[in-house]
C-alpha cells in the first residue's frame, strides 16, 4: 500500500484561534480513512487545506510524495483529488445533468475557440462526455432525473448528484465532508452502500463524519481530532476504546448537558 | 429537448434571414435605424459575455465599444488603411485592452469591479477628449472615415452597410450559441454560480475570467468599427458611461445569457425611443419606469435563459 496524501504537521490559525494544529496522517490508496471529531473540531478546515481553499501556515501537504502545500483549488483538481461539501454545492441553475457534466471540465481536451467555431472535434467530444456523463448518471441512479433542476430534489439525491459530480473527474481520491449530514436513515443507509460500491472502483476515500456511527461502519482506518489536534488514531475497534476519544465524546455531550 | 433546441435555432435563422429583406421594405431612415440595431446588438451580446454569461459587473463596457470605433477612425483616416482591414485590428485591440484592464481586477467582488470598470469609462472618456498625441481628435472627435469595401464594390449606400452590419449580427449571433454548448461557456456559467465549486472542479476562474473579458472586448471593438462607419465621425459622446449603464441594463432586463433576451432588450433600449422621438425627454422617464417594472415583477429578466438538458 502507497501513500497517496500525506499531512504533516499541519496547522493553521483564524486570528487568534488555533484550529488545526499540528496534524499529521497519512491516507492510502484504496483505504476509505474517516475523520472524525466533534464539531467545530477542525474537520472541514482540514479538508479546506487539501483541496487548497485555505493555505496552511505550518506543515506539508504531500500528494504521491510531491508538496502540493498551497496550491490552488483548480491545481488540486488537476491532481485527481475531488471533494464535497459539508453544505451541499450544486450549481443551483442547472439541471443535474448539466451538474454531473460539470464534473468532466478537466477531462475536456477542446480549445475556446474550437468551441466558438463548433469544430467537428470540438462538437464530437461534447457528444463523448454527454454519454459519459449518462453512464455515471446510470450508475448512481439518476438517469431518470438527468433533467430536473439539481436543487429541487431532496437532500439524498443532491447528495448523490454531487457524489456523481466529483466521479466525473475521474478521481484518485475524494474527500466527503459530513455526507450524511441532513439524511434520514433510510437516504443514509443508501448512502453507505454508495461509498462502498465507488471503493469498489478503486478510489480511496477519506470521509468527515461527526457522526461516529457512520463512520465506525465504514472506515478502514480513523483519525480522531479535538480542537484542531489529534487526539487518536487505529481501526474502528482501537477508536472505540481510546479513553481520549470516549472523553472528548462524553465531555462534549457533558458540555451540552450544562448548557441545556 | 433537442428538437425544441434545433427549432429555436430555426426560428432565429428565419428571422435573420427575413432581416435580409427589411432594406426593399423600409426607407433609408429606418434603414439606418435596423443597421444601429445590429451594431447595438452585437455590443449588448458582447457585454452578455462578461455580465450575463460570467456574471462580471462590467459597467464600463462602452469602452471597448470606443477602442474599436477609434482604432478604426485614427487608421482609416490618418494612415488610410482600408475599413475592412482596420477590423481585425479593432477587436485585436479592444480585446487586449480587456484583458489587461480586467488583468488586476478579475479577483474583486462584483461590486468592486463595478466601481472600477465605471473608473474605466472615466478615464478612456477623458483621455479621448484631450486628444494625446493629436490622434483622437479632442472633444470633436474624428471626422470624414471612408467606406468599407468588398471585393471592389464600395459598400456606399445604407442599404449595402446594413448588409454589412446584418451579416456581422448573424456570425456573432452563431459564436454566442456556440458559447452556450462549448467548455469555455459552461465554464462560465460555473464560475458565476458558484466559483469555489467550480475551482474545485478545475476551473481555473483567471484564465477563464481574463478569456471571457477579451472575448466580450473583442466583439465590442468588432461593433465599434460597425459604428464608426455607420457614422463616418466618431466622438467621445458616444461612449460616455451612460452608455454602459444602458448596455448593462439590455442584459439585465432582457435576461442575462439569453440570447433572445439581450436582442429585444436592444430593440426596447435603442428601437423604440426612435419611434417614439416625438416625445423626447419622456421617453426616458417612462423607460425608467419600465426597468423597474421589470426587476420588480420579472427579476430573471424578458426572456431569461432556459436550462438546457444535454
Ligand atoms: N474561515 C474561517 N475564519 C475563521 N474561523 C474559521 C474559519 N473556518 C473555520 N473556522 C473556525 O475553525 C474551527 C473549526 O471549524 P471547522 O473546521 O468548520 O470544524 P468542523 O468541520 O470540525 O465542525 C471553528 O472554531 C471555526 O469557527
Ligand atoms: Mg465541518
């Protein structure tokens, strides 16, 4: 097993808030790696530094073991490294196939101006990525609402449809921020089944879940952090039994309480 | 869904094509009025790019309206070269001058960009008035610009420009549907829903940006060219800010990224007030009336862009 991403040492600072510190993990081709912790742990900042939409003040991001630190999203994109949203993020006026197709840009070789001029390769490749983009509507099962505005759906089908959007781009590796957030069991339960099949493929997962449950389920290998640090790291039955982790749980649960 | 999209595209063709014959229908005067309206239109779609299709608050598009109808005027008259070669030259021009003045801007909000680009206007007004290098012909403009020539044949009469201009229309009204089905337009309506979706995508939001001001440039300087010779003078009047404030406003009313919207809202912008010349000054009080009717009732605009399938 290789190293696809590797953090090391990570941090970054909002004013004087420290909300990644010092974070190291390494994510293999093929695992599905969940991260967990409470909220407001410092889950999604993480994966805003991997996707390069804040940059880092300390540490390395390493993809394949070249730095990848600081650079930007759309060079990110490049890399075959796809995200989603803990706040789903459809483009809200197009349809889903027009959504899922929207996945495909990088894999569009055409020039602007082939496209002005409607160039017979130009018109040839749309065709191309118009049946790819079906296949990877099929699969997920959203043909039969290829052309239904995206945001008019329920949340478990946005979320697929936004699933299916990153597939587009052919990934190595997708980061899933808190994909079950807003679901009801049954759209949940589905979901799981979703992630399974697309590791089927080939493509290593790393997922954010505050839920512990979910993400016990499915991962291969857990990182824990609490206020931006790690506080544990093992298979889901080592997790369960970390007194750090059960503390953190708890004393968040504990905190409520007193706040109620 | 395809066959709507063929019949629409029929449907346009035929107006086009019926366009054709309005010079055996209408006298000279009207003549003129349809040949402005190819050359507003081209202009309003070119500021449809930036604004309605990229979602870039471009309130100074009038500027590269200018740079083409100036470089036109300034080569023709001083140094002769024939119209339809200064053409190319005209859009090369203005779509550079869009690059580089979007260059530092592109990554500003809307509303800043909006400030900067009327800063634009401003200046370009100015420069133009205080005639640098005795080139530009100071507030009096430039005056005496020749007439295009095709194949040896004097494109002299009103009815043969219009030709001119329709023609132009049609190939620019060709390129904006194909923006809608090419990478570089879904690109751009990407980045105007949601960019850091799109960035995370791949879109690279600076070239694209940058791309799509050149290209909205370039089709202005292209109308630009169409104007000076529709006039044969050119003077900074005519590129004043209102006059982005009124090409802005096309694409807002009319429906931003749609093309049927942005060519009625040029009829209702710069058409009807010709037909209505009578009543002078109200014309621009009911015309503000009619804006706000519009954003109130129909924010989408006119005619807005429909979602396309595949
Ligand atoms: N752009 C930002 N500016 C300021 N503070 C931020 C920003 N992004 C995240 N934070 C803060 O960082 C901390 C971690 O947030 P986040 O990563 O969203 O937590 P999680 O995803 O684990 O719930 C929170 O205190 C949050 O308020
Ligand atoms: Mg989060």
């Amino acid at each position: 097993m290789s190293a696809l991403l590797e953090l090391d040492g990570v941090g970054i600072s909002f004013g004087g808030l420290r909300a990644v510190d010092d974070l190291s993990f390494t994510v293999n081709e093929g695992q599905i790696v969940g991260l967990i912790g409470p909220n407001g742990a410092g889950k999604t900042t993480v994966f805003n530094m991997i996707t390069g939409v804040y940059k880092p003040g300390a540490g390395a991001i390493r993809w394949q073991g070249n730095d990848i630190t600081g650079a930007k999203p759309a060079r990110i994109a490049t890399l075959g490294l796809r995200r989603t949203f803990q706040t789903i993020r459809l483009f809200t006026e197009m349809s889903v196939f027009e959504n899922v197709r929207a996945g495909y840009h990088l894999a569009a070789r055409q020039r602007w101006w082939q496209g002005l001029l409607a160039l017979p390769a130009q018109r040839g490749e749309e065709a191309e990525l118009a049946a790819r983009t079906h296949d990877i509507l099929r699969r997920l099962d959203l043909e039969s609402v290829a052309d239904a505005p995206a945001t008019a759906l329920p949340y478990g089908v946005q979320r697929r449809v936004e699933l299916a959007r990153t597939l587009a781009g052919q990934p190595k590796l997708i980061i899933l921020d808190e994909p079950a957030a807003g679901l009801n069991d049954a759209e949940s339960a589905a979901l799981n089944d979703t992630i399974f099949m697309i590791r089927e493929t080939g493509v290593t997962i790393l997922l954010v879940e505050h839920d512990m449950n979910v993400v016990m389920q499915v991962s291969d290998h857990i990182v824990v952090i609490n206020f931006g640090r790690k506080i544990a790291e093992g298979n889901a039955v080592s997790i369960r039994a970390d007194p750090a982790v059960i503390e953190a749980y708890l004393g968040r649960e504990d905190d409520e309480a007193a706040a109620a | 869904m395809r066959r709507f999209k063929l019949d629409g595209l029929k449907l346009g063709a035929l107006l086009w094509a019926a366009g054709l014959a309005l010079p055996f229908a209408l006298d000279s005067s009207w003549v003129s009025i349809a040949a402005f309206f190819a050359i507003y239109a081209i202009t309003a779609l070119s500021e449809d790019v930036i604004l309605g299709r990229a979602g870039m608050f471009d309130m100074g598009h009038a500027v590269y309206f200018g740079i083409g109808a100036y470089v036109t005027a300034i080569l023709n008259t001083t140094l002769n070269v024939p119209i339809l070669l200064t053409l190319p030259l005209a859009m090369l021009l203005a779509a550079a001058a869009g690059a580089l003045l979007s260059a530092p801007l592109i990554r500003l909000r809307g509303d800043y960009l909006l400030v900067a680009t009327i800063g634009f206007n401003a200046i370009f007004v100015l420069a133009m008035q205080n005639n640098p290098g005795g080139i530009t012909g100071g507030s009096d403009g430039i005056t005496g610009i020749g007439v295009p020539s095709l194949f040896g044949l004097q494109l002299e009469s009103q009815s043969a420009m219009f030709w001119l201009d329709w023609a132009l229309l049609g190939l620019v009204l060709l390129v904006m549907r194909n923006l809608d089905t090419c990478e570089f337009g879904r690109a751009l309506r990407y980045l105007k829903q949601d960019e850091l979706a799109a960035s995370t995508l791949g879109v690279d939001a600076r070239k694209v940006k940058t791309l799509a001001f050149a290209l909205g440039a370039a089709l202005a300087g292209l109308a630009g060219t169409l104007f000076a010779v529709q006039l044969s003078t050119v003077s900074p009047s005519s590129f004043v800010f209102t006059e982005s404030v009124t090409l802005f406003a096309i694409v807002i009313v009319g429906g931003q990224g749609s093309i049927p919207g942005v060519l009625l809202g040029t009829a209702l912008m710069f058409v009807v007030p010709q037909i209505f010349r009578s009543l002078a000054e109200y014309r621009y009080f009911v015309f503000g009336i009619a804006m706000i009717a519009v954003m109130v009732l129909r924010p989408q605009g006119l005619l807005p862009r429909k979602r396309s399938a595949a």
